[in-house]
C-alpha cells in the first residue's frame, strides 16, 4: 500500500509522515528530496512553482510510486498534492493501492510553523500561493493537523485502519 501524506507547506507532511512511516515499520520518500536544484532555488527565492516546473519533479514522483506498487512495498509518501491534475498522475497507476490524507491546519497555525523552521528552502512568503493552488481532495482522509504529531498519526491510522 502505498499512503500519500498531502498538504500545504507547515502542515506536517515531512513530520507525521515520518512518524507514520516509523510506526508502521514502512519505508518513507519525502518527495521534497526529488525536486530537481532548479525548483529548490526558485521557492527559496520566494517564487511560487508553475506547472512547467513540477512537471519533472511529478514524473520523478510517479516513478517512483510505480516502483514501491510494482514491488508491493508498503510506502509512506510525504507529497503537497497542491492539484487535482497531479494527484491523478499517481492514481492512474493503482487507485485501489493509494491511500490519500489530507492534512489541513488554519492559515495562523501554518504560517508559525513555517516561521519556526530551520533549514528549509521554502519561505513562508509561499504559504498563500500554495493555499491559493490547493485544490482540496474529495476521496481523502481528511485531518486537522493542529494537536500534536502522535495525536495526527494515531487519527489516520484509525481512519485507513493501519
């Protein structure tokens, strides 16, 4: 199976993924780690991506999803998901084995947590254009990323019953 941990920047995709990942003894990919330097040094300059520039980063993501289906390892993937149109180029692979969370916080929590961290390229000057972008999933688990990390990994392993 393979769980897509989606959401905005601050929502704690990279966090309780991990966690997630960890507790269910699965292998973790932060798909952060698969944007090509191009797009890294776009958003930490403060410009928002196009779809021009996810495109090889997409594909580089559909790559390897169809891997861990293809190998049927279980995986826990931390992904924005920001459109309908990139969630459907992972979905077309195997629907019946992806499993969709969306995580979901208010603006202000979102915006102190990207302020709050270190070491990370994208500034929290993008937090309106990826909320602006979002288009929020219908056939996701959806959970409210504001209680601490255990608390939203224990809500999505009851809701996907892992």
């Amino acid at each position: 199976m393979v769980v897509i941990v989606m959401g905005v920047s601050g929502a704690g995709k990279t966090t309780v993924g991990r966690t997630l990942a960890a507790e269910l003894g699965w292998r973790f990919v932060d798909a952060d780690d698969l944007h090509p330097r191009s797009n890294v040094m776009k958003m930490a300059a403060g410009a928002p991506l196009t779809d021009e520039d996810r495109a090889p980063w997409l594909r580089k993501l559909r790559d390897e999803v169809a891997r861990a289906l293809a190998r049927e390892e279980d995986v826990v993937i931390a992904f924005s998901g920001l459109k309908r149109a990139y969630r459907a180029l992972l979905e077309e692979l195997d629907p019946a084995h992806l499993k969709w969370v969306f995580l979901h916080a208010p603006h202000e929590v979102l915006a102190r947590r990207i302020s709050q961290r270190q070491g990370h390229f994208m500034p929290a000057s993008l937090l309106d254009s990826q909320l602006a972008t979002m288009e929020v999933p219908s056939c996701a688990l959806s959970v409210d990323v504001t209680p601490p990390p255990d608390v939203v990994v224990q809500r999505i392993r009851d809701g996907l019953g892992v």
